[in-house]
C-alpha cells in the first residue's frame, strides 16, 4: 500500500494517483533531491579513495616521526638542547597523528554508522593536531611554506572526513519495530 503524503489515505500499490485527492503519489521534492545527493556522493566520495588516503598520511608522518628522531638525536649530540627538545616534541605529534590516521583507517572500514563516526572522530583528532602545530608554526616562524601542508595534509583529510559523514548519512540502521510483531500479530 503506497499512502498519500498529503491526505494520508491508503491506496494500491500500483496507484500513480490518490483516489482521495488525486494528487501524485510520487515521491516528494525533498526526498528526491536527497537520494539524488546521496548517488552523487556515493560516486564522488569512495571507500578506496578515503583508505589510500590514511594509509599516505599514516606513513607520511610515521617517516616524519622517525626522521625526526635522527635529527633530535643528532642535535643533541651536538648539544642544542632547544632544537632537540622541539624535534622530540614533533616525534610525538607526528606519531599520534599517524596512530590516529591507521586507527581511523581501521574503524571506518566495518561500514556501520558507529565504526564510521568513531573512525571520523580519530580522523578529526589527527586534522586538529596538524592544524594547531601548523598554526603554533606560524606562528613563531618555523613554518616556511604554510600552503604545502594545507594542500598535502588538510584536504586529504577533510575528504576522508567528508567520506564518514556521507556514509554515516547513507547507511540506514535497521528498523527495529519492522522485527517486532504488532500487538494483533503477537495474539494470534
């Protein structure tokens, strides 16, 4: 039975027009501008894509953590202890960012509305990392070339969080009174 969304009277399925009303039983503007805007993201924004993605990044700042520990370790041979100390500092935030980047990798892959979400929340903790060290960089001038970093580490990761939200969005948690009888079923 397909019901009217105007005078909510029950008609055929096979009915294009309500035999209350006669108005069309189609779908409304809004629900077709949104399966529309769900088919577009399902093409534009893809699991593949957002996975190389993390994986990249990952290792990007995994390289960066451990090229840092041979520069910290090497500064403080030479014993400038604040160049050490700030190398050190960036062996920690690029490996968190590269643990959070694998870990959101390994959430988002389940597909359900939970895994994706806690997977965009490790995704959105790395972007907020790199943006506030690339902001305290600015900041106090060690940060020579501010745009490369926007491009290679931001958008990428914008993408990927842009893939967990039309995916939280596309993916329909199962009905649970569609499971359970109705009173009238239960009794007999």
């Amino acid at each position: 039975m397909k019901t009217c969304r105007h005078c909510a009277t029950d008609n055929q399925d096979g009915a294009s027009l309500c035999i209350e009303c006669g108005l069309e039983l189609s779908p409304s503007p809004s629900t077709r501008a949104a399966a529309a805007a769900t088919a577009l993201c399902e093409r534009i924004v893809t699991w593949k894509a957002a996975s190389v993605i993390l994986i990249i990044v990952a290792l990007v700042y995994w390289v960066l953590a451990l090229v840092s520990v041979r520069m910290a370790l090497h500064f403080s041979h030479l014993g400038n202890a604040a160049i050490a100390n700030f190398l050190w500092w960036g062996v920690f935030w690029n490996t968190i960012v590269a643990l959070l980047c694998f870990i959101g990798r390994r959430l988002m892959r389940h597909q359900t509305r939970l895994f994706l979400l806690a997977g965009n929340v490790a995704v959105l903790g790395a972007l907020l990392i790199i943006v506030r060290n690339w902001i305290s960089g600015l900041l106090s001038g060690r940060n020579p070339y501010p745009v490369i970093e926007i491009l290679l580490a931001w958008l990428p990761l914008i993408y990927v969080l842009l893939y967990g939200w039309c995916q939280n969005k596309i993916t329909q948690t199962p009905d649970v009174n569609a499971t359970r009888p109705t009173s009238d079923e239960a009794v007999s």
